[in-house]
C-alpha cells in the first residue's frame, strides 16, 4: 500500500488501476479521508466493488501509459546510443 500512497499524487498518470480510479472518479477521497490508511482502505473497497467490465478501462488506460514510458524510455536510450 505504501507504493499506492506514493502513486496518488501522480493524478491522472497514475500507474496503479485503484488509485487512477480514485484519483479520476473520486477526487473527493482526499478531504473525506484526509489519514492515508483510511483513504487507502476507501479506495480498495470501491475498486472492490467494481465489476471487471467497469474496471477495463482503467486498467487498458494503466497499459497504455506503461507502454508509452516504456516507448519514451527506449527512443531516449536510442538516442543516447546513436549520438
């Protein structure tokens, strides 16, 4: 869960599906709960909570991202290499 806390302030490039689900649909967590361990729990029972049809998109938007760092990482070392 520690690696969820550290997620949370990346807002919408967030790489964890619960917490890009929260910071995305439930932004309001943070004043509700303002003690990470209960807006920690909070977030795990929503995405819980969730079907696996609601929980696609988050989770196909999470791959996209990855796949895009991992893109951006490989065209810099490219770069670094060739120059």
């Amino acid at each position: 869960m520690l690696q969820w806390k550290d997620d949370e302030p990346l807002g919408l490039d967030a790489t964890i599906s619960p917490v890009l689900y929260a910071n995305t649909v439930h932004p309001e967590l943070k004043q509700q709960y303002p003690d990470w361990s209960e807006r920690c729990k909070q977030i795990g029972k929503l995405w819980r909570k969730m079907n696996t049809e609601q929980r696609n998109p988050y989770l196909v938007c999470l791959y996209v991202h990855q796949a895009y760092l991992f893109l951006s990482s490989v065209q810099h070392l490219s770069l670094y290499f060739v120059n």
